[in-house]
C-alpha cells in the first residue's frame, strides 16, 4: 500500500519518483497511522495515550529543492497547520472521517 508515486516533468519529460509518506509515523508526541489511502486522499489515525483521533488529508508533492547547501529529494508532504480546514481535517470518529474522505476528489 505504500508505493512510491511517480510525476513527469513536463519542461524536461523526465520521470519523477516521490519519497512516500510512511504509512506510520511519529510527529510532536503522537503516532500516526494510515488507515485508508487512495490516490492523493488518505485516513490516519491519530493516537497519544487515551487520546485517538482521525486526520483526514490530501497528500501534496514536491519535485525536490535544495536548502542550505542540501538536497531535499523529491516527496511526498502531509499538509501543515496552515493548510488545516483547507487540505487536512480532524475527525473525532472514523464514521465521520471516512465520510470528509469519500467527499474529496482522487
């Protein structure tokens, strides 16, 4: 289920291949899971002790940049904070997540 994705460059018709986002992984004190994915739209579970909950995201990509001298490969990204309500929400259940996801488009 976690498969690279692949874009073409349309200036130079090269093949891009993006870093997928881990289907788990661990972000300010809590674990993500991937619940459920297709195309750019994907589920994950949000958990910290007690605590669950489900963000709902359409995945972004980008075609690789260097900063500070480095090279950042191309990859996939998870929406930041300032993107919430406008590529990600949080959903308190997963009857309301899968219903915020099947409304975005693949």
């Amino acid at each position: 289920m976690n498969t690279e994705t692949t874009t073409e460059n349309t200036a130079t018709k090269a093949v891009i291949t993006h870093k997928p986002i881990p289907q788990l992984f661990n972000k300010k004190g809590y674990t993500y899971r991937q619940i459920k994915r297709e195309g750019n739209r994907a589920i994950y579970e949000e958990t910290r002790g007690d605590f669950t909950a489900y963000e709902v995201v359409k995945i972004g990509k980008h075609n690789g940049y260097t900063m500070g001298g480095s090279y950042i490969e191309p990859s996939e990204t998870y929406p930041g904070s300032s993107l919430w309500g406008i590529l990600g929400w949080t959903c308190t259940d997963l009857d309301s997540a899968t219903t915020r996801y099947n409304t975005l488009e693949v």
